[in-house]
C-alpha cells in the first residue's frame, strides 16, 4: 500500500507515531542529543490522557537541546542549518494536542513531505535546488508503493529519488505498516527501531559532511 494511503487509513496513534517519527529522524540535523524526544513516544502509547503534556514537554526538550548546542558553537547542520532547526521546530509547535485522528493525520502527512524533502537536500542523487520536477517525484513516490522496493540502505528508489529519499520513504511506509499490525508498546517499540536505524543513517551523512568541509 502506498504512503499517501496508508496514512488516510492510519488511527490517531499510528498518525501520531508517524509524524513523531519523521522528526525524530531529523535530529541529528539540530542537536547533539538523539532522544531529545523519547519522552514523547510515551505519549503516544498513553494516547488522549498522555500525549497533550508530554507535547509540551518534548517542545520545551528540543528547543533547550538546540540552544545548548548552539551556545557550545556546535555545527550539527551541513547547510542552512537555521532553517531546518527551525522548521523542524515549528512543525514540532504545530503537532496538535488534540488527540484526534483528522488533526493528527494533517500533521503526520506534512512531518512526511518535510522530511523527505530533507533527506532529498542531503541525497547525493536528489535534487536540492528546488526545481518542481523534484517536488513532482516525492509526490509520485508517496503514492506509488512500488517506486521504494524494499531494499537495504544505500539503494535507490523509482523514479530517479536517490538512496536516502529511497530509505526515508520505505521507513515511513514500514513505520506505518507496523502500527496498524502490531498493537500496544511492541509496535510503537518496533517503529521507534526503525526510526532509530534512520536516525543512525543520517548522523553518518551528516559526520561525512562534516569531515568533506574540514
């Protein structure tokens, strides 16, 4: 099933997770400490009674991490580092504290497209010069299911998207495909693995980065 439908069927907690996910893979665009929004996975699994407070404690979190690398001179980013910090921010800002699925599923979808328009910025094949064609391919690939063959990291996907888009967009779409099969704390434990496996990717792109400008 393609990304784009399984997030029109997807429930508040598995919306929820999705979008949680997607930012958290962005981390190591914007500070040092990968679990800044761990708590927040505990509320998702305490849904509708949980989830408002540990929104709010998750923004406060990411907001002192960023400032705290930022203090230290620390260069996590590899362009437009303001930018994305602050994207990634605002879309933490606009999750809604309103366990509901519409709200929810607006947000995920958005926390997807944005973050695969990273994940494209930093693609050795993906186009980061804004030219619509690029736009045109995530969008085609969010709703075809066969343009991410799964694959293993390093492996591009259909429709000219490179490795990384390839290997955002099948974790977006296994994250998903967990949730709706695997119920309680084993299925947001397994998302959160996947996720993490993501996050690990991008922290080494960024390092590679890094070391090419020192």
């Amino acid at each position: 099933m393609s990304l784009v439908k399984l997030i029109a069927r997807a429930d508040e907690r598995a919306l929820a997770a999705s979008g949680l996910a997607s930012l958290d893979r962005c981390l190591p665009l914007l500070a040092e400490e990968n679990d800044v929004l761990r708590p927040l996975w505990a509320g998702v699994q305490g849904g509708e009674r949980d989830w408002p407070d540990r929104l709010t404690e998750a923004r406060t979190a990411l907001d002192e991490a960023i400032e705290a690398d930022a203090a230290a001179g620390l260069d996590t980013e590899v362009t437009a580092a303001d930018v994305t910090a602050e994207l990634v921010r605002s879309l933490l800002g606009s999750a809604p504290a309103q366990w509901s699925a519409e709200p929810l599923r607006a947000w995920a979808d958005t926390c997807s497209v944005v973050a695969l328009e990273i994940h494209q910025k930093l693609d050795a094949v993906g186009d980061a010069s804004g030219d619509p064609a690029a736009a045109d391919r995530l969008a085609r690939c969010r709703e075809d299911r066969t343009a991410v063959p799964d694959a293993v990291d390093g492996a591009e996907g259909g429709d000219g998207v490179g490795p990384l888009v390839a290997g955002e967009l099948r974790r977006q779409i296994r994250i998903l495909e967990i949730l709706t099969e695997t119920e309680g704390p084993a299925g947001l434990r397994q998302a959160l693995d996947v996720s993490t496996e993501g996050q690990r990717v991008l922290r080494a792109v960024v390092s590679r980065r890094a070391r090419a400008r020192s």
